[in-house]
C-alpha cells in the first residue's frame, strides 16, 4: 500500500466539510444527539449475566442456525496474519488493482477500465427540459431537469441481458451556496424563485438508460419512462397511520395525501421492479419548533431534533408548511419509507406508514422462508436503532403491473421489529480501544423485538399509531441498542446473511452518553464499522440472530481497527462506510462518506467467505470534496453517485473541484459508469482478469 494520507483539520466529525453538515444534515453532529432516553443498554445489562449463561444461549442460537462458521465454510477469523495462505489468488469479482488513496480532483479507477458520465444535474430528463445554464436557473426548468446531489441509484432491467434499463436516482439535498452563483444568493434572503428551484432539485430522476455492448458504460436515452418527482409531487399515505389525527394540516384535513418527498438518502430496488427509498435529516427544513407549547408535542419534535428558531434554506418565507409553529403536524409527514414505480410514469408514489417514522437511511427486501416480505432499515444519527418489518401477506413472484401492486400492499400491514445487540465477551474485554476480546471477534446474539403489529402496539403506553410516527421514542421503551449511525442495510444475495453499515459516533463513550458494547466497541469511533448478521435458520421472518463485525474500519496500521481476520498489511484503508451493494459472486461493495483519514472517499470491494474474508481493496475513488453513494454492481458496470463533488469550498464563488467538465466550470453532482476494458476493444467483466 502507498503511504497514506492524514487528516489535517479533522474540525468536523469525519472528513466532511463544515458546509455540507450545514446543509446535508443541520450540522447534526455539532448538536446533542436526540435519544436522551434512560433506554438502558442490553449490552451493559448482560454484564450483569453470568458469562455462561451468555455463551449457552450463544450456543443454542449457533447450533440451531448452523452457526457462522458452518455457513460460511471456514474456521473462525484468526488474528491478522495469521491462518491465511500468503498469495491468495484473487476472489471472482474483485481481480483488480487497488486504487491508491489520493486527493486528485477526478474519479479514479484501476488500470484496465475506463468511465464515463452518465447523467449530472440539470441534465434533461423529461420532454421540453431546457439546457442546464448556471446562471439562468428556473424552478420550471429544474423540475424537469436531473435533480441535485445524487444519492441511491437503482438499475432496473428490461431485458435479460441488461442492455436497457431503468435507472432510479434519490436527491438528498441542496447546497444553496453551491446551487446559485455567489452573487445572486443571499443566504439570510434567499428569492422565492430560488427557493422554488430548491424545491424541484430535491425527490427523484427516472430515466431509461442503455449499456453500450461494443463501447461500455451506460447512456440516458429518451424515453416515456422520464420522470422528475420532487417536493411538489403527491405522495399517497398508506398503512395503518394513514388518515392519523398527526399526519393532518390545514391543508390536508385527510392526513392522506403529502406534498413531496426530501432528503431521500438511500434506498432500494424491491424484487417486483420498483424502488424503496428513505426519507432521512427531514427535520433541518423546518423552523420553529421552539414556539410548541404543549410540553408532549414539543418533547415529539425534539426526539428528531426537528428545528427550532429560522432554518437554514429560509423556506418558511414562502409556505407555511415549513414553519412549525403553525402547521404542527406537517413534520411528522415526512421520515417514511416511499415507493416509486418506474414502470409506471403516471403513477401516485407511496408513504408506507407500516414501516415507521424515523430517518431512514434506506430499505431493502428478503423474501422470508414462507414467502412474506422483510425490509431492513437504519436510523441514521448517532445511538439510534435498526429496524426490521415483515409483511402479513405473502410476495407474489413476478413484475406485471398486478405482481407490483400485490407486493407493494404487503407493506402496508405486518408487524414492525427493532434490534436488540447481545455480545458473548465479558465486558471487561470491551474497553473501548477495539482490541478483540479473547475470542478474536466481536461477535454475539441477538432479538427483533415488536413493536407494533396492525393496530396492536406492542409498547406500554403507546398506541399503535403512535409507535408507527413516534418510532424513535417506542423503540427507546423497549431498550433497543444504540448504534454509531446505522445507514445502509442490504441482505446477500449469496449467502443470505444481512449487512450494515455503520458510519461513525464521535460521541460513543463521551461523557454522559452511551459507553462501548461489543456491537460498537471503540470510543470516539470516527471510523465506522461493517456489522454482520445471520437470521436464525436463515429466515428473515425469525426473531432471534447471530451477528458479528466483519470489519472495525480505519488505518489498517493502528491497533483499533480489524479486516476480518484478513492480514492487515495487504488492505486499502477504508472510514466512514455508508452504502453497500453485493456483486453476483457474494462480495461486499462499500462506498464511504467523510473519510477520515484524509483522503478523498470512494468504492470498496471484500470478500465475506473464504480465505479473503475481510480483503479490503479500493475500486475508485470520487473528486475532491465528493461523497460516494449509489454503488450498483454488475457483471459490465460499476455506478457511483458522486455527490457534493467541491462542496468544501466555502460558496461557488471559489469552487475547489471542476469536476466534471473541467477548466473552470462549477461542479456538478452526477453518476458515472465504470467498465472493463476487454479484448478487441469490448468491454469485460468487472474484477475478472
């Protein structure tokens, strides 16, 4: 590995910039964390329990799930260097060479493959859209252009050879001192046309996109299937909260019908062809929330650090639904799952109530055993929890327009779980510095336990339809575990395990706040980890797993960090993971965001089994100041989202990254395809040699 990196002014949790905590996520990590909640930790409780008791249960969730190892086909991790063959021959799917960690503005990929810009913002993407200039901007034109800073993206096949596809892109958030030429933006003043254009840059993009068999990479191409959806679109509400006495507003007496979706993060393509994705930091666009009197709305607002005093974008100027002092209601409308149907470009999107309120980072799917559905998610802020629902009704295989209404109605009634963490190691050897305990992993049990089922709550003191948009304080009743920022949740196509990824909590053993635990074992943890889980016999529809840590990521050099068992000297460094994605062969994808260790964020790839489990090695990397988000992995591409490309300059009046039109151009938040250069100029297999 080249030498790496170090950070220089590590001011902001991570490796972000001040701006985009300003604008991505209210600058959340400067503030106290919202779960003020006595939740007592399950992981200190079991201190409490005899180590043999732990380990019996240990043993009995083991034997009757086959155990990780059993599963897996190797012996438990040993300590790095140890126990693994020193030239390994490279994984399917992941023979490349390892892009060296840099701070070059580009994106950068190994020697062999080649890239190409598929869309970026102000791209068209409907009929009539204008071209994209800087300086001119329209709410109009923009609501028919390629939204702002791209995040999940879901490639969805319409043919067997992937040769046409519809592509799904979430855009989280706007950037206001990026999105509008320095001397036409005041931040305390903001326009309303300014606003509006804000407004239209958010929600989502549905193109059609064709992969080029001769030439690689993916082009948009015109189609009836282009769709901007953006915060002025008609959401219908379903599930058991539909029509709740707290979704309803002055302007929707019904609490059935919402303006919008923001802030969408995350997300996922279901097996019946439409999208999941999770509304997540929706509390920094409103204002007000201190003028609530009433003490138990005010305490409800507060638990998601909804905003009080003026916010940041000024939108309350110009619609009252932002200010909370006169629409109360208005924020509990947002922080839900959406459904969007590609295939259907008249389509109404869905709020799914059934899954709960909270910031969802995303939401994927597992079929269950007998044929229900499951849907993972994480909330994404420091000590909040992971969550899983699984459907009553049963999936109807196939994607006809009558499978996807089936299946997407069986989101709307089943029963709604969070996570309980146990870890099998005396607390004494959880101290914090992320030494393996003496059983070389972090590993343990675990329990979903339910939260509401219908309209039965399974909460003291809360009702049904309080739990589904009140999660957060129903999940602190029953003592779920505090994670460090639970993001992206995506099972293995593989090997049916589910992983998370778990960004960062600078706060984690801070004083007053939640101390270490086997599932989140460092203080201070600025790096993030990949936990692992196995349903017991492999059903998602089970209440009991076995889980571990399959990476404690950071500088492989310091001692705090763990590869799997994998020798640490052979890995790229990776912090702050984010989204995940899987390729055919099983292997883990990471993208990062806010790398810590001081260089630009990019695209993972590592192995779950095998003799490289835990073989970290970095695909691509993303410009200077950019996230990486979206990854898709197939046998011809790779697709990255590039978010915030330049977003740690102050305002577009100095941009540091022209990327990706170069010269001085503003940069532009968009997606890229990667692909293999083959033989006789076609393009190859990704990670094949």
């Amino acid at each position: 590995m080249p030498d790496r990196l170090l950070p220089l002014f590590p001011a902001h949790p991570g490796g972000r910039s001040p701006i985009t905590c300003e604008y991505r996520c209210g600058n959340a990590c400067a503030h106290p964390e919202p779960n003020e909640s006595g939740n007592e930790y399950f992981g200190d409780v079991v201190k409490d329990i005899s180590r043999r008791r732990v380990f019996k249960a240990g043993a009995v969730m083991a034997a009757a799930a086959g155990g990780f190892a059993a599963l897996s086909g190797t012996a438990a991790a040993a300590p790095a260097g140890h126990g693994h063959d020193p030239k390994p021959r490279p994984v399917p799917g992941t023979a490349f060479d390892a892009v060296p960690p840099n701070k070059l503005d580009q994106v950068s990929v190994p020697d062999g493959y080649a890239q190409r810009v598929v869309v970026r913002w102000g791209d068209p993407v409907v009929q009539g859209a204008p071209r994209f200039h800087f300086t001119k901007q329209t709410a109009a034109a923009q609501a028919k252009q390629f939204g702002y800073n791209n995040d999940f993206v879901g490639l969805i096949p319409q043919d067997p050879l992937g040769f046409s596809n519809l592509l799904v892109v979430n855009h989280e958030y706007t950037t206001e001192v990026h999105l509008f030429p320095a001397d036409q933006y005041d931040p305390a003043n903001p326009t309303e046309e300014q606003v509006k254009i804000a407004w239209a840059a958010h929600g989502l993009s549905v193109l059609q996109a064709r992969r080029d068999p001769v030439h690689g990479g993916l082009e948009v191409v015109p189609s009836r299937f282009g769709r901007r959806i953006t915060l002025d679109t008609v959401f219908e509400v379903r599930g058991p909260a539909a029509g709740s006495k707290y979704l309803k507003t002055s302007a929707d007496p019904t609490g059935r019908k919402v303006r919008g979706t923001q802030n969408n993060c995350s997300g996922g393509v279901t097996p019946w062809g439409t999208v999941l994705s999770g509304e997540e930091n929706f509390h920094q666009y409103f204002a007000n929330a201190d003028k609530v009197t009433d003490p138990v709305a005010a305490a409800r607002l507060k638990r998601y650090a909804v905003g009080t005093g003026a916010s940041t974008r000024k939108w309350e100027r110009f619609d009252k639904r932002w200010d909370v002092a006169q629409e109360p209601q208005e924020p509990n409308r947002f922080g839900w799952v959406v459904e969007i149907d590609p295939n259907d470009p008249n389509s109404t999107p869905v709020k799914h109530t059934a899954l709960g309120r909270f910031k969802h980072e995303a939401a994927n799917v597992k079929i269950t055993a007998d044929g229900r559905v499951a849907v993972y998610s994480g909330d994404d802020e420091r000590f909040e929890y992971i969550y899983k629902f699984v459907s009553k009704g049963k999936y109807k295989p196939g994607k006809s327009a009558h499978a996807r209404r089936h299946n997407s109605a069986l989101l709307d009634e089943g029963t709604l779980y969070v996570g309980r963490f146990t870890g099998d190691s005396p607390a004494a050897e959880i101290d914090g510095t992320g030494k393996l305990p003496s059983d070389n992993e972090f590993d343990g049990t675990g329990e979903w336990i339910p939260l509401a089922a219908g309209n039965k709550s399974f909460v003291d003191g809360f009702t049904a339809e309080e739990v589904y948009v009140f999660t957060r304080q129903a999940a602190d009743k029953v003592a779920a575990t505090k994670m460090d920022r639970p993001e992206d949740i995506e099972p293995n196509p593989v090997n049916g395990r589910i992983y998370a990824a778990l960004t960062n909590n600078s706060d984690r053993g801070a004083a007053g706040k939640a101390g270490v635990d086997e599932a989140n074992p460092r203080v201070a943890n600025k790096n993030g980890h990949i936990l692992e889980w196995e349903e017991h016999r492999g059903d998602a529809a089970s209440t009991k797993f076995s889980w571990r840590l399959l990476l404690v990521c950071g500088d492989p050099a310091t001692a705090d960090t763990y590869f799997g068992g994998f020798d640490k000297t052979k890995v790229s460094p990776i912090s702050c993971p984010d989204n995940v994605a899987f390729d055919r062969h099983g292997n883990l994808w990471i993208s990062t965001d806010g790398n810590a260790l001081g260089a630009n964020d990019g695209l993972f790839s590592v192995p779950v089994t095998g003799p490289e489990r835990g073989h970290v090695k970095q695909f691509l990397s993303v410009p200077v100041g950019a996230e990486t988000c979206g990854p898709v992995v197939t046998d011809h591409l790779v697709l990255v989202a590039v978010q915030h490309p330049g977003e740690n300059a102050a305002s577009s009046a100095t941009p540091t990254s022209h990327w990706p039109d170069g010269g001085t151009a503003q940069p532009r938040p968009s997606i890229v395809s990667v692909w293999k250069k083959g033989r006789f100029g076609l393009p190859g297999r990704i990670g094949e040699r």
